[in-house]
C-alpha cells in the first residue's frame, strides 16, 4: 500500500531515485554541464530547450557551439545565421532573437560574463525563474530550486506539495525541501518525469518509489 501519511520521506525518496538514475538518461542540459560546459552555453541551452526535446536541444546546442561559444562569438554570427543554426528547436526566431541580445548585455553591461545571481538573470529579456534557477545549479553550482513541469507535477503526485502552478511549487519547495537535495532535485525528477513518473499514464509497475507514492491525480497507469 502506498504510504499516504503527511510525513512524506522526502530523503528515502531522494535516495532511491538517485539509485535508479543510472538507469536513466541524463536531461539534456545536465549532460552538458557534467561535459564542462560554461554558465554562457549553459544559459544559451536551456533556452534552446524551451519546448523542444531534448534530442533536438542537443544537436542543435552543438551545431551552434562549433561556431560559437562566447558572447562575442554569438554577436558575430548575427540573428539570422544563428536562426539556421538552431533550427528546428521551438520558436527558433524568437530564440536567436533572444540570443543576440542576451550576448549584447553580458558583453555590454556584464563584461562578458553571465550573472551569477537571480536578480541579474532575470533581468536579460526572455529568461524566467526556471532558465535563472537551472543556470544557477548547473552553471555554478549554487544552492538552487529549478521548477519545470517534471518537477511540478511529481511533487505534486507525490503529495509533498499541493501547488497550481510551478512558481508556487518552487516556493514551496524552498520552504519544505532540505537544501541537500535542493542541486539534484530538478536533475532526479526530470530524468524520472522522463521514463517512469509520465504526465498521463505513468509506468507505476516499474517505479522505484511507487510503495510511497499516493499517486495524486493519476488516473490510469501501466
């Protein structure tokens, strides 16, 4: 029987996530900064992944960074050449539109460095909480809550918060998570939101923590 009672062991949780994870695949942008990757190409990525998969983030992460890698680099290709570049990730105008313009203000105003707090990062245009807070964990490896849908939905499923949206899941969290687990928690959720905990019809069958789990919401799984 799931354990259904108000004291979520959020640590056992933790625990047998990180267990499982070898299984999984590493999200996207995780996998580049384990491969070194800047704050810059970190931002530049997780913009790029925005509603777009993380097979397409990837090729197209790594077709612009053989040309550029800096802001400087960025501002020589130029809006329309970095469009082709990335394409067919998500709104791909908008995002090299974007992406321009981010490299103009770490060039101009930053000295071409990314910020490395949230009130700095979320002052370039199109960059919300969750691009600042994963920029955060995985380009500097600060103490920070990344909220995507994953994230959101599985906290919720699990009943350790009851939120409506994601901003409200990551007060929440940064409230109720103990912050050891604050760096690896967007990482774990992901890769599991990925392959087992699915938004419809998750694989409950095959899940390390379905005992624990009340499955909040859930309708029909597998």
């Amino acid at each position: 029987m799931p354990d259904t009672s108000e004291n979520f062991d959020i640590d056992r949780f933790v625990d047998l996530l990180a267990a499982a994870y070898a299984q999984w695949r590493a999200p996207i942008i995780t996998f580049l900064a384990n491969r070194g990757a800047t704050p810059f190409e970190v931002l530049v990525s997780t913009i790029l992944s925005l509603r777009t998969k993380d097979e397409v983030t990837s090729e197209a992460a790594a077709r612009l960074f053989a040309r550029a890698r800096t802001p400087e680099q960025m501002l020589d290709l130029g809006e329309h050449r970095v469009a082709e570049l990335i394409y067919p990730v998500g709104f791909y105008p908008t995002k090299a539109k974007r992406l321009v313009e981010i490299s103009r203000i770490i060039r101009d105003e930053h000295g071409g460095k990314v910020p490395d707090t949230m009130e700095g990062l979320l002052a370039l245009p199109g960059v919300g909480r969750k691009t600042a807070n994963l920029v955060l964990v995985e380009g500097y490896g600060q103490d920070a809550i990344c909220v995507d849908t994953h994230v959101h939905r599985i906290s919720n499923r699990i009943g350790y918060v009851q939120t409506r949206t994601p901003e409200q899941t990551e007060m929440a969290l940064r409230d109720k998570l103990p912050r050891r687990h604050w760096i690896r928690y967007n990482e774990l959720l992901v890769a599991f939101g990925q392959v087992i905990c699915r938004p419809i019809s998750p694989f409950c069958s095959r899940c390390p923590v379905a005992w624990m789990c009340p499955r909040i919401g859930v309708a029909k799984s597998r």
